[in-house]
C-alpha cells in the first residue's frame, strides 16, 4: 500500500501513532522514522490524552516538502 505524504500526516493526527504503526505492520519507532524524512509532523506528548479530556488541542500544519514546488 502506498500513501501520498497528505494521507499519511491525515492518518497520524487522526490516532496515535502506536495504533497506526500496527495498522500498517511498522513499530511506532520505525513509522515515526518514516515521518521524520518526509518532513510530516507528529502530535506532541500527551496530545491524545488532552484531546481526550477534552481540552483545546492544535494541529501543527504540514509543511511544505523540500521536493514540492
């Protein structure tokens, strides 16, 4: 399965990272690895827990890639 850059940084803000990394047959160190050189962010620490309980959280933006125009 392949995914476009937009797709994967969707996916990672929509669950965590260790659930998706399961998903995709990756540990979530090796998908977080994957997101590092494409330049997609990730949540920070304790993200889901405050969205959980209900707390304001913010999206970081998906940068542009070096290699877009």
């Amino acid at each position: 399965m392949r995914l476009t850059r937009k797709e994967l940084y969707d996916q990672i803000w929509s669950e965590p990272i260790w659930t998706l990394a399961k998903k995709y047959g990756f540990s979530d160190v090796g998908l977080a690895k994957i997101c590092r050189k494409h330049n997609i962010p990730r949540p920070p620490r304790g993200y889901w827990a405050q969205k959980k309980a209900g707390l304001r959280v913010i999206q970081a933006p998906l940068p542009k890639n070096s290699k877009e125009t």
